[in-house]
C-alpha cells in the first residue's frame, strides 16, 4: 500500500509498504479520512523528547526516525477480516474507533506502533471490538475526528467539574476546541474560551463557548469576581464555613509549552482544579508553595477510553457537537508534508484531514 512513512532525518516520504494482515480478532480497513494531530508534529519535529516523555510515563516508545505510518484520528472502510472475527459489520461499513491496537501483536496506540500503521496510509487493522459504525447520516471525514473531542471530553470527565462551575479553556487547538465543545455538550457554562487566535476564538464560538478571549488584550484571571469566583484561600475557606455557596473554577491548560503552567497556578483561584491537557514535553519550572497555600487540585487527562469515545461520536451525530466545524483542509497522501507546515499558522487552519 501507499503510505506516508517517518525518515531518519525528520521528514515523510510517500512510499510503498507492505499491507497490513489482520491476525484473530481483527479487521483489514481502507482508510477514508485521517486527521492530522498535533501530537504527530511534536513527535516528527522532537523525537527525542517525545521518546523520552512516553518512556518516562510507562510506555514503550517506538523512534519515529525508524519509519512510522502515522495517524491515529481516522475513518474506514471494512474490507476483510482476521481469523476468529464475529463479522458482524458488513464488507463496506463505514467505522470507526479509539486508536487503541490490541490483538496477537501486542498492544500500543495505532499510528505510533509499527504493527498498526495509522490513517497516513491506505488500509489499517482494527480490534474488531474496539471498532464502532459510524452512524447513518454522519459524514466517515467528520466522524474521523471524533477522537481529539474524545479527548476533551475525557478532560472534562477527569476534571470533576461541577454544575455551574466556570471553565477557562487555554489554548484553542482542536483539543482545546474539544474540550469546548464537550463542556458544552453536557451544559457546563460559563465557558471562557482563550487564544491569541481570532480564527480558533470563533470556531470556539461556534462550539459555544459564553465568552470567548484574546489574552493580549484581557486576562481571563481578571474575571473571577466578576462571575463569583473566591480568588483568595481565606474568602474561600471562609465561605464554606458560612455555609455560602462557593462557585468553583476550572482551568483547562492546553498549549502544552513550558511556562503555561506556572501561570495558571499564579492565575488560578484558591480551591480551584487545573486539568493538564496539552502535553508539555520539556522541562518546567513552578513554584510549589502557591499551589500548596491556594489549595489547588492539578490533574492530567490522556487520550479517551472506549466508552468516552463513543459517548462522544453519539453526541456528534446527534448535532450536539459541530466536529466538522473545525475542519480547514483536506490533502492526500503526497501533501501531508506541506500540511505539517501550514498548521503552524492558526489563522490558517485547525484540523487538516488526510484522504489517502
């Protein structure tokens, strides 16, 4: 098959690879739609660091200079079936699933395990159990993205926010989108939506997002007694023994670079959550205390479970969310490269959807 394949020297070449075989429990699946993730541009660009980072939090990091089909936001089409399969889907469907390779190979994430090349090449194998229909009605591009909203609403779950809770999302990349649209999908307001981006605020807009802000004009830790919010320890724990209602907070991080952390403890209210979402991968410098005397809860959130994923494709085919609002562009396989390079500019594009 034909496939956008990883290089030594940090670049994709379109070339021709052996087909996937689908071994007990699997399916063969010619791929429809594969969104590009920034997930793929951190490990192309910084290998080492991406190596580093997964080693370091319990997996087994395969070198992308090795040569990887990347793509793990995708789409398909059933085309055959492994051994021991329950065929339950017909020739043809259209699926779709969490990127979670499981059968006789072993187990890694599709698209950065060489024995589950992902959506940058023509045909991928699928557990059949992990794979879903792609509902009558949904377009398989738009259902191919369904993983990064997955993404964001696992954050949301993991954050434990309350109703009535304000949410400030950092960073409006698709998964900073993602975690706008699942806080709405699921009623959550005010929502407070902050990028430097006109483009990516207005797509937060239309995902739903009360309030949307440039943080060159106006910080968003400016607005907490606006919307009721006890900023300091004292009034906060003060409050809770006057038995007042205290409107809590939750801060979504999700740009991911060094130093982002560091603000938000200084930003955050007293008592308040911060869900790391964006994927920092080098070394950052906070100061503990603040967070210690502010009582903060800081949690990360990883990818989507199955259940999470597919509660999010309903809500996407049911119109609670407007995933296809954010795509910007589709390439074939032979523009992945160019495409690598114009997502840098978000005024440009947010999501990029490869049709091999």
């Amino acid at each position: 098959m034909r496939a956008a394949l990883t290089t030594a020297d940090k670049t994709m070449i379109v070339t021709d690879v052996p087909d996937p075989v689908p071994l007990e429990g699997q399916l063969l699946v010619r791929t429809l739609a594969c969104g590009i993730c920034g997930s793929d541009l951190h490990a192309l660009q910084d290998p080492d660091a991406f190596m580093e980072t997964t080693r370091r939090s319990g997996g087994n990091p395969h070198d992308p200079r090795e040569g990887l089909v990347f793509g793990h936001e995708f789409a398909g089409e059933i085309v055959g079936y492994g051994p021991g399969t329950e065929r339950k889907l017909p020739i043809g469907a259209a699926v779709c699933g969490p990127p979670i390779g499981l059968g006789p190979q072993g187990s890694g994430i599709i698209g950065y395990t060489p024995a589950y090349p992902g959506g940058y090449g023509e045909y991928m194998i699928l557990n059949e159990g992990l794979t879903l229909p792609v509902p009558d009605g949904l377009d398989p591009r738009t259902a191919a993205i369904t993983e990064p909203f997955g993404v964001g609403a696992r954050a949301v779950v993991r954050s434990g926010i309350a109703p009535g809770a304000v949410a400030v999302v950092l960073g409006l990349g698709p998964i900073g989108l993602g975690v706008v649209a699942a806080l709405k999908a699921r009623g959550h307001g005010h929502v407070i939506a902050v990028d430097f981006s006109p483009k990516r605020r207005a797509l937060a807009e239309g995902l739903g997002a009360d309030e949307v802000l440039d943080p060159a004009v106006a910080s968003p830790y400016d607005r907490w007694a606006d919307l009721g919010v006890p900023t300091g320890t004292v009034d906060h724990i003060a409050a809770e023994l006057l038995g007042l209602d205290v409107r809590e907070a939750v801060v979504f991080e999700c740009v991911g670079v060094p130093g982002m952390l560091a603000r938000v403890i200084e930003g955050a209210p007293a008592g308040s959550t911060i869900m790391l979402v964006g994927v920092c991968m080098q070394p950052d410098q906070i100061e503990p205390g603040v967070a210690v005397s502010k009582e903060l809860t800081i949690r990360g959130t990883f990818g989507a479970l199955p259940a999470e994923y597919g509660a999010t494709l309903t809500d996407i085919a049911e119109g609670r969310i407007d995933a296809a609002s954010i795509i910007t562009g589709t390439v074939g396989l032979d523009g992945i490269a160019d495409a690598f390079t114009e997502l840098s500019d978000p005024e440009r594009h947010a999501k990029i959807l490869v049709v091999p």
